[in-house]
C-alpha cells in the first residue's frame, strides 16, 4: 500500500491542472482567477470533521455550528466523546441551521 498523498501547494497545482485537462469550465475559471488558496490546517479528526461542515454550508455557518456542536458534547468534538454519545447522542444540538444530517457528519468521520 502506497502511503497517502499529502496535500501542499505542488500536489494542489497537480490535481488543478488534472481537473482542468477534464473540465474546460474550470480551465476557464482556474485561467481567470487562480489555483484556489490552500489555507494551512492543523491535521487532525477536528479539522476534517469542520471540513466536512463547511463543504455542507457557507464558512460561517460552519464554524457557528461547529462551536454548538463541540460546546453541547461532553469532551468536545472529538471521536471518542463524539462515539460515546451512541447513535442518536449528537443530534440533540438544537439551533437555527442545525439539521440531523448536517449534525451527523462529525459522527460519520469519527467512524469511518
């Protein structure tokens, strides 16, 4: 088994250029403004799980419903307090824009 890929600006510009072989309309957009940003992260469960919430709704949102999810679990938002919460624990978080689906994307990156 071949180790993961990490993603840094080379592999970003790499796959950019893939996608844009494939896809004219990105070609023109990418042409236009620009290989995306790549933001430095911190690697970790927390960080794929806000990844997983922002990919879901606007980037404030996302950080808004990431503040209620990780206050309202005991241990914070991370796999093993997330999982000890059983299966129906996490989507007791109430609050405009918090939805089950969009509640259960944290839980279903802590199980794989």
């Amino acid at each position: 088994m071949s180790p993961p890929l990490r993603l840094d600006a080379a592999t970003l510009q790499e796959a950019v250029q893939a996608l844009c072989e494939r896809d004219p309309a990105l070609a023109e957009l990418v042409a236009r403004d620009g290989i995306p940003p790549l933001w430095p992260r911190p690697e970790g469960f927390v960080t794929l799980a806000r990844i997983v919430l922002e990919q879901q709704v606007s980037l404030e949102s996302a950080a808004s419903l990431f503040r209620r999810l990780d206050a309202s679990i005991p241990g914070g938002l991370n796999p093993e307090p997330l999982m000890a919460l059983g299966a129906d624990g996490h989507w007791s978080v109430d609050g405009p824009g918090v939805y089950a689906v969009r509640a259960a994307a944290p839980r279903r990156v802590a199980t794989g």
